[in-house]
C-alpha cells in the first residue's frame, strides 16, 4: 500500500477510494467489452464461453492500465491537479460524464419524436450526436463537482467552449 501511497500522492485515507474505484470500474468494463465479444463471436452456451471471457477481460484491463497510465504520464504536464490520485478522479469523471450522456441521448430522441424506424438514419444519428453535445456539458460539470473537481472542470469547460466559438454562452 505504501508503493500506492507514494505513486498517487495520497496523504488521507479517503483518497484510496479513486484508485480502488478506477481499478474496479477497468474491471467492470474490460468485463462488459469481452462479453459483448462472446456474443459477437458466437461463443454462448459453449465451454469455451468462460475462458474466452476470462482470457480477453484480462488482456483487456492490461491493455487498459497501460494506456490510461501513459495517458497519466502525457497529461500530468497538461492538467493542472495538486496531487496525482486527482487524475484518477478526472479520468473517472470523464468516463462516466460519456457514458451517460450517450445512454441518455436515446430518451431525450425519442421525447422529441426522432426515432429510427421514422426518420432517415443521418437524421436519427444527427439529432443524437447533437443532443449529446449539451447533456454531455451539463453532467461533465455535476459529475466534477461530485467528485470534488468542479474547479478543474469549470475551467475545461469554459476553455472547450473559447475554442468553438460558443465563449459568449459563459458568464
């Protein structure tokens, strides 16, 4: 634990919980990608089901602890957090801001009528991407603050929003 205290620079005991979780949510998610694979493959209800899940939901979160901690290393320079274990917590605000907002898209769709079966698919894939421009805001900023990072967010908003042109529609 002592290698984790140093390596994040995690000074209270609380702070544990952002490596815990990130470690648990790559788990989950190398998880959810290697069945959807067994699925796509066609591997259901034989015995190889399990050892492919197995075999590729580990690769998976290797592949991924790799990537996002060179991705920690590229952005350490770049974001400006006090202590390291801050980016855990970015990265996990940043994956569950997407995910969300692309599960809520389909809703707010079909609220306003677009629906697959009656519209064009551009037209459909359009009006969603487009729908989830502002939930993906709005969430980004509520999921920030929930995770203690709401200064760190506000500023990426307001810089994102500067750079496409949309700076007037901050205060």
């Amino acid at each position: 634990m002592e290698k984790v205290k140093q390596r994040w620079d995690i000074t209270e005991r609380w702070q544990y919980l952002f490596p815990i979780l990130g470690v648990v949510l790559m788990v989950i998610t190398a998880y959810i990608i290697s069945r959807r694979l067994v699925h796509l493959f066609n591997l259901n209800n034989t015995w190889s089901e399990w050892v492919f899940t197995i075999a590729v939901g580990c690769t998976l979160y290797i592949v991924m602890l790799k990537v996002f901690l060179w991705c920690f290393k590229k952005l350490a320079h770049k974001w400006p957090v006090a202590q390291r274990w801050e980016m855990i917590a970015i990265f996990i605000v940043f994956a569950i801001t997407g995910s969300i907002s692309g599960k809520l898209a389909g809703p707010f769709t079909e609220f306003l009528g677009i629906q697959r079966e009656n519209v064009s698919g551009w037209i459909f894939w359009t009006a969603r991407i487009v729908l989830i421009f502002p939930i993906y805001q709005v969430l980004l900023i509520l999921f920030g603050w929930l995770f203690g990072q709401f200064q760190f967010f506000w500023n990426f908003e307001k810089k994102m929003l500067k750079r496409m042109g949309l700076g007037f529609l901050i205060p």
